[in-house]
C-alpha cells in the first residue's frame, strides 16, 4: 500500500473525529433552535448522499447498471427496508442491468 493510503485514513479519521467533537464543544448547553437540531440531525445522511451517489454512476459497468441501482435502492429505501436488503437487491439490479445491456449491446 502507498504512503498516500495512510494519509487519507488518518485525514477521515480526524474529520470524523472533529465532526463528533466540535458540537459537543462548543454547544455547552442544549440546543433550543429546531433549525439547528434538525440541520444538526441530518448532516450525516447528506454527507453520506454525497459520497456514494457519484461512485455508484462510475462503479458498474455502465450507465444503465448504475441507474437501475439507483432507481431500486431509492424504491427499497421509501418502502422503509433494511440496509442489507436494499444493498443486495441494488447490487441484483446492478449486475441484471450490465448482464442485459452487455447480451443486447
């Protein structure tokens, strides 16, 4: 592994860290507004969104298997499913899409 593995780990690591650390510090006592708690509540999910929706386009083999990922695992996930069910069952749909544009193209 490169030196430049080990940098980006502990550059998460202290991103999250700090992410973790800084309300606790500088928000001594509990937060009243409701703008700041729910900005606060979902900043997690959009960093998450942000990160894995770009990489799902590029991981398949095309197009069309990161679409059909996308299109099941958003579906799966307003239906209220588990984590692991909604990530097999876009992978199926991933694999079904690049099976099916791979025998058509």
């Amino acid at each position: 592994m490169s030196n430049n593995f080990f940098i980006y780990v502990a550059i998460m690591a202290g991103v999250t860290y700090l992410v973790r650390m800084l309300p606790m510090v500088l928000f001594r006592k509990k937060i009243q507004s409701r703008f700041v708690r729910s900005f606060m509540y979902y900043i997690p999910y959009a960093v998450l969104a942000a990160m894995t929706i770009p990489d799902i386009f590029y991981a398949g083999n095309g197009l069309a298997a990161g679409i059909a990922a996308l299109v099941v695992g958003v579906i799966l996930a307003l239906f209220e499913r588990g984590l692991l069910t909604v990530a097999i069952c876009s992978c199926v749909a991933a694999y079904a899409a690049s099976f099916v544009q791979d025998r058509l193209f």
